[in-house]
C-alpha cells in the first residue's frame, strides 16, 4: 500500500512541477479530462494508444463529429470590443488601460469530418480526415499605446512597435492508426497522418516606425521583418513585387480543394496499466511537417519614406502653369507613397513547414467504481514558446453516463474551472466538454476557454464491456456447487 502512494505522489510532483516552470501562455487541444475515457472517440485521436474496452465498431461522419474550440490571451475580448448603445465598438481607449506589456490572443479550431475505428485481428485500426485552423498573435503594449496616444503630444516622439509576431495556418489531415495489446500492463499505438496545406502566413519580427525630426517638419516612416506566405488564392502583385491584392473569388472553394502541398507526420501512444487503479498514458503527436510547393513565398517587409506633407503649391495653380499637379493626383501619389512602407515584397519560395509537437501526459487513479481522479498536461513545443496546460479531473460513473469536474492551470497565473458529461448507449456516443463553465455564460469575458463536442454511432457495442482489470484474469471457474445449491440438493 505505501508503494502505491508513493507513486501517486511522485506522478503528481512530476505534473506540477511541469506546469509550474511554464511562464506566460496557455496552450490546450481538448480538454484534459477526456483523456479519463478511452473509449471516447476525441481521446483515441490524441492518443494513438487509446481503444475500445469492447469489440465496438466507431463511425462519425461530417455534422456528427462535432468541434474543438480554443481560445486562449492575455486579454479578454471584451475589453477589446465594447458595447456602445447595443453596438460592438473597438475601444482602444478600454483596451490601454487593462492591456499588459506582452500580450498574445491564441485560437485554434478543428473539426473531424470523418471518423472510424474498427477491432482488426489482435488490434484496433483506425482513421480519420480532421480540417484544422490556429491563429497566434504577439505584440507589445506600445502598440495601443501609440494608437491611443499618436504621436503628437507631449510633442513630437518618436515611435517603434518592437517586435510583432502573427501566425496562421489552415491545414488538413488523413490519419491512419493501429493500436494493440503487447500485454497485459501494456497498450502501444502508432499513427501515420497525410497533411496538406490550405494557407500559411506567418509575420516575423516585424516592426513599425516613426522618427520626428525635432520641430516636427519631416516624419520618417519605417518598417522592417520577414516571414512566409501561401494562399490557396492569386496574389496580385505591384510593379515591384509588392503585394498589391488578393484574389478572393471563390475562396472557399479553392480553400478545400487545396491538395498541392503535402505533407507527413507520426503519431505515438502508450498506456501502461501499473495495477486495478493506476493507469499513465503518454503520447507524442505531430512529428513531421508539411512541404509547401504551390503559390508559396517569401516575406520580405523593408522599407522607409520621409513624410513632408502635401506640396499644395503645385495643386492650386492654374491648369496651364508649369508643374502644375490635379489634387486628387497629388493626394494618390502621397497615398500611395506612405502605403508601400507597409507593403510586403515577395519572391517564390518552396518552404518546408515543421509542425509543433506536442505532447499529452496522463495519470488516472481508479478510487471505485463510480469514482476516478486524473492529472493531464499537455505541451506544445514551438519556435521561442513552450505552451502548457495542467488538468486536475474528478469523474464519476454509472452505467451510461460520465460526468466529470475539472480545474485547469494555463501557466501559473490563469484558473479555471470546467467540466463535461458523457453518454453512451447502445448505438451512439455524445459528449460535451469544457475547461471554462463560466465561458458558456460570456465567452467574450474570458481569457482562456475551449469547448469540445462530439457524436460517433456504435456497430456490435456490448453495452456491459470488459474493463481493462478483467480483461488480465487468468482465474478458473470452480466446478463447485455454490452453497445455496448445495443446500437444495441436499434436502431432495
């Protein structure tokens, strides 16, 4: 007994200790505590390891498969975008007075639009084709800063947003899984996944500047940064190379028929059952990257321009007098001059994209039938980030529902509280899950909260499955009466 708490124990000191040494961003995929349920279909897609505890056959099709939402920054949105009079208004003013000095809004969303896992000889296949899109945004407070204050008083200053970092990307994958029993204490999964890149745009270390001369005659514009492109669209360019425009018709279209630059990643998984009541689970996903070939670029943002204002001179001249300049033409050429400071040159480029790993630990702690406990966290490793997310479940069973509570540490400085239910019968699965309760009630006035839903139907499901516990049992049946039985034959 005093074996198995230390290992609790030290498991737990293990997941604090990761989340503890994480400063800043939060970073999630689903909710943790759906990793307390093997059997449902979202956990066996982050964890190739993860199976049926029956012989079940799993199907969810588009509209069925439900959605992954995650939103998580260092600012609420609302105080953003407020409501002036019923209507959304971006209040600067607002957003100054609550914004911190490093700031980032993460979103990411997926949707599985086909999913099946079927029992194959001693193991479980399985595949699915998921659409995945993730946004991330970086800057510096100085950036509402100069665009609540400008640039006039006290005086003339001068100005420079440091660093913005933006990326975004839409993606899809074909993923095709096994995963067995090695042995009684041990499961194992693999996975390979074919992607394909929809758009990619990711913005580098770019920087904005003013610099005033010292009574304010001339103001220098300047910008500066790299970064990459791919647009499943026509970019137009400028005579430069400049960007000029986007093709936008059709772009839906043309989104989900973007096939031309492929790519591969693996997936590992591995659940080891320690005794009845302690189980760990570890995977490690998205090892590989994407290649992109087609209607990819290269960023390039350099460029400065000495704003002296209008020559009025020349635009209030008689038509017929040397250098004389239409006003709309003078104001165009000013316009245009002042835009191509911010407009990004391109070159073709063939890039390969690395995915972010990332990575899910699991401990779950079996009190009794009904009861469970669990700790989760997940990481993702990035360029310059390593995002976390600690999980701590409490769930409770019956016959066919789970529902579950559970606290959630985004770094060490954001809390919140979710929870989930699950029901499943004889021929469906459907669940509901969050990391934010509050969330449902204003999403707008939260920094950080996912919500995962999901439906598969069910083939050959015995509703009274197996536990893992009984699956191991090597006992005989004793060719004994029972007691009771004994008793009748004896008074015949």
């Amino acid at each position: 007994m005093k074996n198995k708490h230390k290992i609790n124990l030290k498991l737990i000191f293990v997941f604090l200790f990761l989340n503890l040494i994480v400063v800043g961003k939060g970073f999630a995929q689903i909710t943790g505590s759906l990793f307390m349920l093997p059997n449902n279909f979202y956990a066996q897609m982050y964890n190739p390891s993860y199976m049926r505890t029956d012989n079940a056959t799993e199907i969810s099709i588009a509209g069925f498969g439900g959605f992954s939402f995650i939103n998580q920054g260092s600012f609420k949105i609302s105080e953003l975008i407020t409501t002036d009079g019923g209507q959304p208004v971006i209040d600067f003013d607002n957003f100054y007075n609550h914004v911190k000095p490093n700031n980032f809004i993460r979103q990411d969303f997926s949707i599985p639009m086909a999913f099946f896992s079927k029992p194959l000889k001693e193991g479980v296949f399985s595949f699915y084709y998921k659409e995945n899109f993730s946004s991330v945004v970086n800057f510096k407070d100085n950036v509402i800063a100069f665009l609540v204050n400008g640039n006039l008083t006290p005086g003339y200053q001068n100005f420079n947003s440091d660093e913005m970092n933006a990326l975004s990307m839409g993606y899809r994958e074909f993923a095709f899984g096994y995963a067995k029993n090695l042995n009684e204490k041990l499961d194992v999964g693999l996975r390979a996944k074919l992607l394909f890149g929809a758009a990619y745009f990711n913005a580098e270390n770019w920087i904005f500047g003013i610099e005033t001369a010292p009574y304010g005659e001339i103001a220098k514009l300047s910008s500066g940064g790299g970064g990459k492109l791919m647009l499943p669209v026509p970019v137009i360019l400028n005579e430069n190379n400049s960007i000029n425009t986007i093709e936008s018709d059709n772009a839906v279209l043309k989104y989900f028929g973007a096939y031309k630059n492929p790519g591969f990643a693996i997936d590992a998984g591995v659940t080891y059952y320690f005794d009845e009541k302690n189980t760990i689970s570890l995977s490690v996903r998205d090892l590989g990257g994407i290649w992109n070939r087609f209607n990819s670029m290269n960023l390039i943002q350099g460029d400065n321009y000495d704003f002296v204002g209008f020559d009025l001179v020349s635009a209030v001249r008689y038509t017929e007098d040397p250098g004389y300049t239409e006003p709309q033409l003078l104001v165009k050429m000013e316009k245009d001059s002042v835009s191509a400071v911010y407009q990004p040159i391109v070159e073709d480029n063939k890039f390969v994209l690395a995915m972010a790993p990332k990575t899910v630990f699991h401990y779950q702690y079996l009190f009794s039938n009904k009861h469970s406990f669990g700790i989760t966290n997940q990481s993702a490793f990035q360029i310059k980030n390593f995002l976390n997310i600690l999980t701590l479940t409490a769930m409770q069973s019956w016959a066919n529902l789970s529902v579950f509570e559970n606290l959630n540490l985004h770094g060490v400085n954001d809390i919140s509280l979710g929870g989930g239910i699950q029901y499943e019968g004889n021929f469906i699965q459907a669940f509901l899950a969050t990391d934010n309760v509050i969330a449902f009630y204003h999403p707008a006035n939260n920094k950080t909260f996912s919500i995962t839903a999901g439906i598969c139907l069910l083939l050959n499901h015995n509703k009274d499955a197996v536990t893992k516990s009984m699956k191991g049992r090597k006992g005989k049946i004793s060719p004994e009466l029972p007691y009771y039985k004994q008793l009748k034959s004896l008074s015949d």
